[in-house]
C-alpha cells in the first residue's frame, strides 16, 4: 500500500471516531469536469510493460494526468519484447491517434520510421536523440550524468567498505550515462574529502563495466540479484543497478544482507514505487518522465509542438535526486549541506558531468 493511501486511510478512520460528537464536515466541493476532447494520445511500451515501477510507468502517469486534465482520449499498447515495436506503433497509427508516445531508447528506429509515413501524426520518444529529427518528431531526454553525480556523491560518504557498485541491463547510452555520472560523483567525493572510495562495475577509462547477460537483461530479477550479489561479494555496499525491473534483484540483495548493504533506485523515487524496500534505499536518481509526456501531448493538443530536443536537467527539475527517506538519519549534516553545494555547482557549469 502506497503511503499515502495509509495515511488517507487513518484520516478516515480519525473522522469516523470523532463523528458521533463533531460536527460533520461539509460536502466536498467536486472537481470541475474537463471538456471531451476528440485529440487522441496514445503510447507504446518497451519491453518492460506499464507496471515495471520505474520506466515505463512513470512515462504512463504522464499519459493518464493527460486523459485527466486534458480531457483527451488515450490508446495504449505494451510491448513483450523487442520484435513487437514495429507493430505495435503502426497499431497506433491504426488506432488514428494524433500523438504517439513512444518509451525507450529500443524504440528509436521504430519511431522513427513510422514518423516518416505519417507526417500527419506526431510522434514523441522518451529516452533517444536524433541528430536530424522530422518536423512531427520530438525527442525527450534527459541528462541523468547530473542527479547520478550526486548519488556517487552520496553513496560515497556513505560506504563502510570504501567499495560502492553499478551495474546495467545492457551497455546503452541511456543505462550507461547513469554509470558514468555515479562514478564521476565518487571521485569528486574522493578528491575532495582526501578519500579513495572504489567503483566496482564501471570503469570510467574504459567506458565499461558490469551487465545483466541474456536476452532479456531488462525483465530479469534474479540476474540482476546475482550481479549485485557478485558485486557485493566484492565488497560493494551501496549499489546503483540502472535496468528497470531487473534493478528489483538488488533490492533484494540488500534486503538480504541485514543492514550491511543499500541499494539506490532509478528512473523514479524508489521509496514510492518499490515501497516494501524503502528501508534499504538510500536515495534514488529520478527523472520527471511524466512531465516531458504530459507536456509534450498537451503541446501537440493546443498547436505548439515543436521538433525542439527536450533535455531534462537539474536545473529545470526534468531529473532530480530524492529524498533520504529511512536513511536520512544517516547521510550527515555536512553531506548534505555538501550535496546542495554540488548541485548548485552542476547548474552553475562549474562542475562538469560528463555523461
């Protein structure tokens, strides 16, 4: 249960103790309703489906907040696996929508294509970049090598072992800019505090490190647990995994080990979306996916879409590191004050995250 349904509920439980003797509070007042609207938005999954707690779904709340405040109608499809992106676009394109969200840099060439035969119909792709975008094509993404750098940051001070980890479902610019910028922030960390904390599976030289084998890197749990749990034989004690749902494998490493191991979260505020771990996420590296996708839909809705790269940065909020949850009491004063220093300094340019 999402917290905010627990505490939805104690209010509710609180009102109807106090009824018998207060005065019954009055009718709330309903939302006002938003117009029809005959606009039609529509998006197609990765592999990793609508209910993945972390990619996809945080794009499909940028959909759902459009059918709501919007008013538009809405289309959907979720993809198995990567044969079925072709398909399932043109299915869309069949559905006669207007906007097509497509979520996942696996989807770049699919979109792509379908954009060019139906120069009628935007398109929008969350996770890639194109150098040479169509007019009905917008791309949106985000610079994750920022919140990352202060997750290193933060994963750093934090380490007992003076080891910290990373790991991705496969070596894709979109996993491994998450990789880079956690490296880069432990070795900030290092210089400036006069440490020499590991990372163990990313080189920053070499630009390579630890993945998830198989052809399903993305919707594998227990090969995600056993590269973290190979990473934390090694002695690596707060993780990044960077693979959707396969990242859940080291949530439950961590839960595992008792207290001697955290594990951060991606793509969303792992506190929220992966609740029943809370207590071994430090913090997690978030992007405002849903936000780009609202605000491209409601763009393409009232005339002003544009093909302009949609870049989400520290500085507009578009990704984000969130709260210390259960482990703020063990992230210091003094890290913290340090954190904000960083970030100032990453929107400043005076620090340069090269992801």
């Amino acid at each position: 249960m999402k917290r905010s349904l627990i505490i939805t509920s104690a209010l509710g439980a609180l009102a109807l103790a106090l009824g018998g003797c207060a005065t019954p509070p009055p009718t709330p007042t309903a939302a006002p309703s938003v117009p029809a609207s005959n606009f039609k938005a529509c998006m197609v999954s990765d592999a990793g489906g609508f209910d993945d707690k972390s990619f996809n779904e945080t794009a499909y709340a940028g959909l759902t907040k459009a059918k709501t405040e919007l008013g538009v109608q809405t289309g959907e499809v979720q993809s198995k696996t990567d044969a079925d992106y072709a398909q399932n676009v043109k299915s869309m394109v069949d559905a006669k929508c207007d906007i097509i969200v497509t979520v996942g840099f696996k989807l770049g060439d699919a979109t792509e294509a379908a954009a060019k035969a139906n120069p009628s119909i935007k398109f929008a792709i969350v996770d890639y970049f194109y150098e040479k975008p169509g007019k009905n094509l917008k791309a949106l993404s985000f610079n994750t090598g920022e919140p990352s750098f202060l997750a290193g940051y933060a994963a750093a001070s934090l380490s007992q072992t003076g080891k910290v980890g990373t790991y991705g479902g496969m070596k894709i610019p979109t996993v491994t800019a998450f990789m880079t910028g956690y490296a880069q922030g432990v070795a900030y960390y290092n210089k400036a505090k006069g440490k020499d904390v590991k990372v163990l599976g990313w080189d920053d030289t070499k630009k390579d490190g630890s993945f998830i084998p198989g052809n399903n890197p993305f919707g594998d749990v227990a090969g995600g647990k056993q590269v973290a749990t190979n990473l934390i034989a090694q002695g690596a004690d707060i993780i990044l995994p960077v693979a959707g749902p396969s990242g859940e494998g080291a949530l439950q490493a961590a839960q595992a080990s008792n207290g001697k191991v955290g594990s951060l979260w991606v793509d969303t505020d792992g506190c929220v979306s992966q609740e029943k771990y809370c207590a071994v996420i430090p913090t997690s590296v978030g992007k405002a996916m849903d936000v780009a996708v609202f605000e491209a839909i409601k763009a393409a809705k009232d005339g002003s879409f544009t093909n302009d790269l949609y870049v989400g940065t520290l500085s507009n909020s578009g990704v984000y590191l969130a709260p210390f949850h259960d482990w703020d009491a063990k992230v210091s004063a003094e890290t913290k004050t340090e954190l904000d220093k960083v970030k100032a300094d990453i929107i400043a340019g005076t620090i340069k995250v090269k992801s």
